[in-house]
C-alpha cells in the first residue's frame, strides 16, 4: 500500500458578527473604560450583559454601569499558555464577579504563580493600551488590595479585605445611558485552525498513481462499476472497493461548459471549457480543463486525452486526440 | 406522557479505541462500523427507514464532511437522511423520535469524529460565545478546571496533591481522555421488527435533553440542573437503574453528573470505562448510548441510564433510559 498521504490545512476566518444594542453598549464602554451590565427583570445586573433575559426571554435594555474591581469566584491555573489567549506568561483563568454584577465574567488574570491565587481574592481590570471595542480591551486582571479604609486599623488586616469585597459587592450599580460617540457595531475576530489533511487510503492510492502520470479508479464487488477517483467505498451499494484497475488515459467528453468569469487569482484566459470527461474503463465521470482546442468547437462526444505539465500530479488539462467522436449510446448513461 | 410505540436500540458497533484514524478518510472509518451494525440487525445498506448522523465539521476542518460520509451507507436510490452537527447520541435522539412519529420502523444512527486532524484545545473555544469568549480562546480544559475549582471550593471535591504536576491546575493530564478518532454506529427499530432482529433489544424507556445558557458566569457550576431536569423527563427517577453510562469528558465531571443523577454505590457507572477511557468527539455521547444497549443485549442490565454531553462544563445533556422490558409489556 503506498503512503498515506498528509497535507497541512489552515482554515482561517474573520469571524464577523453584529451587536445588538446593548452588546454594542458594554463593548463600546470597554473601549471607554467604563464596564457596564443589563438589569434583568428580577433585579440582577449580568455582566457581561445580553440582549435578552435568560429567564424571561424578554428584551431587557436598563444599562448599569459596575466598578473595574471585583472578586474572583473560580479559577484555573494554566501553566502553558497557547498562541492565540491574552497572555504569553502562564496565568490563571478565572470568573470574576464584578463589584457591582451579579454575574462573573470569564477573563485571565496576571497572577505570579497559583500560590498568588484564590478563590474570593480581589483584582481590577488592567486596560489593553490600545482599545476596539472587544472584550480584549480588557487586558488582564491583576490582583489589587483595596485602597485602606478608615476602618482598617479597627478592623485589622486578617479578614478585611473580604469585608470590603462584600461591601464593595453591595455597592449598587450606577444607571447608565449606554451612549457613547461613534459606537461600535460589530466585532470582526480572526480565527485560524491548523489540522493536517488526509485524504483517505483510496485517495491516497490513486493520488500515487497520479504522481507516475497512471489514471486508478476501484470496481465496486457488487455493481461491478468502477469509480474514478476512488473512495474507498461505493456509493451505491455501501461496500468497500478494493480492487485497483487503471482507467483511460483517453476519455469521452459526457458534457461541458463554457467559463466566461474569470476566477480570482486564476492563470487561465476566458473564454474556455470545462468538461465532464469519461474516461474509458470508467463508470463515473471526472471534470477537467479542455485545452488544445478554440473553445467553440468542443462537443459532446469529443475524444481527449490527459496533458501533464511540469511535475504536477495532476493534469493540466485534456486534450481532443483526434479519434472520431464517441457515438452518444456509449456514454449516455455516463451523463 | 406514554411513548405511541416501542422502539429499541438492536445493534451496536464501534471503532477500536487505539487512537488515530491510521490514514482513513471518514467513510473508511465508518464502513466496518456500518457494516457491523447493519449485519446484527439483518439489514442491508439502504435499507433502514431512516438514516441520521452526527459530527462536526469544524474538527478536521472539512466541510460537508458529513455528506462524505453517505458514500458509507449506500444512499441509492435516495434515502431519507439527516445530521446534526453535534454528538451522534442527539442524532439518536432524532431519529427516535421520528419512529415514534410514525414515519419509520427502522433508523441507522452514526456519528464520526476525526479530532487528531486538528487541535480540539483551538477548535472547540469555537463553539463558544463569539463576542464574550471566544476571542480569549479558552480551551475546554481550562473550563472544566474553572469547574473542578469550584467544585472543590463547595466540598464536592478533594483538592489534589500540591507536589502533582498539572495539565491546569487543579486538575491533572490524567483527569482528560485523550481525544481519539472514531467511528460508532446505532441500529433502531420499532416493536416486533425489533423483535425480530434482537434476542433483548434495549427498550428506549425515554429521552430527554436540555441545555443551560451559554455564559459560564451565569451558571452555577457545581451542579447539572439540565441533567436531572432531562432525567427526570426521561423517566430516569421512577425506579432505580442498575447501570449508568456518563458523558463525562473529565473526572470532575463525573462528580457533578453521579449527583444530579442521584447515582449511589448499587449502580455500576461506566462498565465501559466510560468518557476518560476513549473520547472520540463527537462519538462518545452515542457510544454511552450503544454501550448501555449493548449491556442490556447481553443480559448484563435489566434497566440502564446513558448520558451525553455537549458545550462547555456540560451544558447541554441528554438522558436516556433503556429497559430490557418494553413500555407495552408494563402497561
């Protein structure tokens, strides 16, 4: 068997949504340092806030404006952090209940290890330099001790600070607006996945022997038709193919196209055609390039045969050969 | 509400558990699976009424990836096919209920994943929120640890060892399954056809699924309120299960699922060895479900639980309940 053949594959994206009103407010905000949540219709503050309340469903729009301090209610500490999250040192995730919400908001804090880290610890939003309108204008958490009170010396140090995080958390939040000049509509995050391809066993058999300029398609045991490019499996009866022939290299054009768009970034002038070709020996057509020929007199019929250029695996295109059409009968089931 | 049919799972097959897909495309990973499951119901390719699937594109970045893979289950003439893009056990759950519709006796249920194409800790923060989360890129890991952690917090689970080292902290490389490729195939019928094909079919007693909002700081993490609502649905309460199959893609989770399920030291959880044995994305929910058949086929169970699971700190769980007995014969 030869090699399975393997391929990197990136898929990358911008990932572009709009915002609703209040998205739009709570991200606008951040580019503004300020941090707002939606009041629910039982009273909570959610942040960070949606369009709709997750009990009721109803659109909810009352905009509260929350401190950049809080209180972490959980975390993780992430000891590798990978290309694409806020910090390159390792950090702890964490949900963070803002003073002010009712609700955490999942974020990373720059902590120096996880013996700096614990549940209920305070910390405020470290801004990102420079800011969109996107939840990474919040740069990190970092830990923060609350400004001393002019109760510290009687209530001592031990326990205090948690004290005030209650009270802090008490604090209500401020009604806001939610406006703000040029407000942002919509967020664009890039994403990108790299995966290695393969293309199966059968594919990669037949791709082998594209490499030595050889056409293989496989013969299904049970309808007997062969299948060009194989895949391992017929597609009409749900059975494996295994059995290897070569097929062509000459073909019939089955049914083709005229291409009078050219493509973005293609190497090939307009007007030409695109065909179906059977190849003989094969029951299924494969589509390719007709070159060799003025593209007004390609026809149904027409006998091709494949052109390699260069070291491609594949063909360029096909080419007529010459033979004398193909009588109709012979490739009308092809079609 | 009573089922208007009895439908039962009568065949299970699944791919082996050693890892990668060895160069196969997804319908050479699926067509032995098919073909088992199809030879222990009797069926030919085609011939089920109904065929449903379930993967995700987004794991080996091939789009359409799922109508690839109808090569496997000879779609000529047509058939009536569908596919969720999710785990296959909620493609199971389609198509129970389209036997109970009336519209078909029989179903193959599939589902295929190849998550070693690509890197599930950067695919899967893709599911998530795109405006609060995703952006961050929070794998799957780090949000169950953000689970583990409040779990310990609230006394229902031990704080590890300092000296460990930690895939992210508090929990451990061990505490994942390795991701896996996979393939698992489900045959369904409907009263006497499954009959006819089973010696003990797996009566499906009942299903349910349910979902919590998206946002993790919206949700209390140290419990599954979708769990037990989908349970109780699906009758899982009304008399206890000697086998319990969980969807739980983390030691941590399966603390939290054994609670909401209220499972004690008479059941037997994960005679598989469950999620954290071989996690084959996007198969595992429907291999809970086949397994928990596959016990009831032999004899081993007379009344078992099978859990799936999907999104973040289990957000979305399905239940079901299948019963060596069939509602008819109870009635």
């Amino acid at each position: 068997m030869p090699e399975i053949l393997t391929a990197p594959l990136t898929v990358s994206f911008p990932f572009t949504r709009s915002l609703g009103p209040v998205q739009s407010a709570f991200l606008t905000g951040l580019r503004e340092r300020t941090v707002l949540g939606v009041r629910t219709t039982d009273g909570r503050v959610l942040v960070p806030p949606v369009e709709y309340d997750p009990v009721t469903a109803g659109e909810i729009r009352d905009l509260a404006e929350v401190a950049p301090t809080g209180t972490v209610t959980t975390w993780a500490w992430n000891p590798a952090p990978r290309d694409k999250q806020p910090l390159r040192t390792p950090f702890a995730w964490v949900l963070v209940r803002l003073d002010g919400a009712d609700t955490a908001l999942l974020h990373v804090l720059d902590a120096p290890g996880p013996h700096a880290v614990r549940t209920g610890m305070r910390v405020r939003i470290r801004w990102a330099p420079e800011r969109t309108g996107a939840i990474t204008d919040i740069g990190c958490f970092e830990p923060y001790e609350d400004e001393p009170g002019e109760d510290e010396t009687a209530a001592g140090k031990a326990g205090a600070g948690e004290d005030r995080a209650r009270e802090a958390g008490h604090r209500p939040a401020a009604p806001h607006d939610g406006v703000f000049d040029a407000p942002v509509t919509g967020i664009v995050t890039p994403a990108r996945l790299d995966y290695t391809y393969t293309p199966g066993r059968a594919m990669s058999r037949h791709l082998a022997a594209l490499a030595e300029h050889r056409i293989t398609g496989e013969r299904c045991p049970s309808c007997r038709k062969v299948h060009v490019p194989p895949r391992g499996v017929c597609p009409t009866c749900g059975v494996p193919t295994t059995e290897q022939t070569e097929v062509g290299p000459h073909g019939t054009v089955t049914t083709f196209c005229v291409v009078n768009i050219k493509a973005k970034g293609a190497g090939i002038d307009v007007p030409y055609v695109y065909a179906h070709i059977a190849l003989d020996g094969a029951d299924l057509a494969l589509h390719a390039r007709i070159g060799g020929i003025p593209y007004d007199e390609v026809r149904m019929g027409m006998r091709v045969a494949p052109v390699w250029t260069g070291d491609a695996r594949h063909p360029d295109h096909f080419r007529p050969t010459g033979e004398p059409d193909a009588a109709y009968d012979t490739y009308k089931e092809l079609l | 509400m009573t089922p208007p049919r009895d439908v039962a799972v009568v065949a299970f097959a699944h791919s082996e558990r050693d890892g990668s897909a060895d160069g196969a495309s997804e319908p050479e990973m699926l067509l032995p699976v098919l073909r088992e499951a199809l030879r222990q119901a009797g069926l030919a390719p085609g011939e089920a009424d109904f065929t449903c699937s379930g993967s995700s594109d987004y794991l080996a970045g091939r789009p359409f990836s799922f109508t690839l893979t109808l090569d496997s289950v000879g779609a000529w003439p047509p058939i009536a096919e569908s596919h969720v893009e999710t785990d296959g056990a909620w493609a199971l759950y389609e198509a129970w209920v389209k036997i109970l519709t009336g519209r078909a006796d029989t179903a193959l249920v599939y589902a295929h994943g190849k998550p070693t194409a690509g890197d599930p800790a950067d695919v899967l923060t893709r599911q998530l929120d795109p405006y609060y989360l995703a952006p961050l890129w929070p794998d799957p890991r780090a949000l169950a640890a953000l689970q583990a952690r409040a779990l310990i917090d609230a006394g229902h689970l031990e704080e590890p060892p300092a000296a460990e080292a930690h895939a992210v902290l508090p929990l451990r490389a061990g505490d994942f399954p390795a991701p896996v490729d996979g393939a698992a195939a489900v045959v369904l019928a409907a009263g006497d056809t499954a009959r006819r094909m089973c010696e003990r079919p797996a009566w499906i007693r009942g299903i349910d699924h349910r979902i919590e909002p998206q946002a993790p700081g919206l949700r209390d993490l140290t419990d599954s309120p979708s769990t037990r609502l989908a349970a109780e649905r699906a009758g899982a309460f009304r008399a206890p299960v000697d086998t319990a199959e969980l969807h739980a893609p983390c030691t941590a989770q399966e603390t939290v699922l054994r609670r909401a399920l209220r499972l004690d030291g008479t059941v037997t959880v994960n005679p598989s060895g469950g999620a954290l044995a071989a996690d084959p994305v996007m198969v595992t929910g429907l291999v809970r479900l086949g397994e928990a058949a596959a016990r009831i086929h032999r004899g081993d169970s007379d009344r078992a639980l099978a859990h799936a699971t999907s999104g973040p700190c289990l957000q979305h769980n399905l239940v079901a309940v299948l019963e060596a007995v069939p509602e008819g014969e109870t009635r």
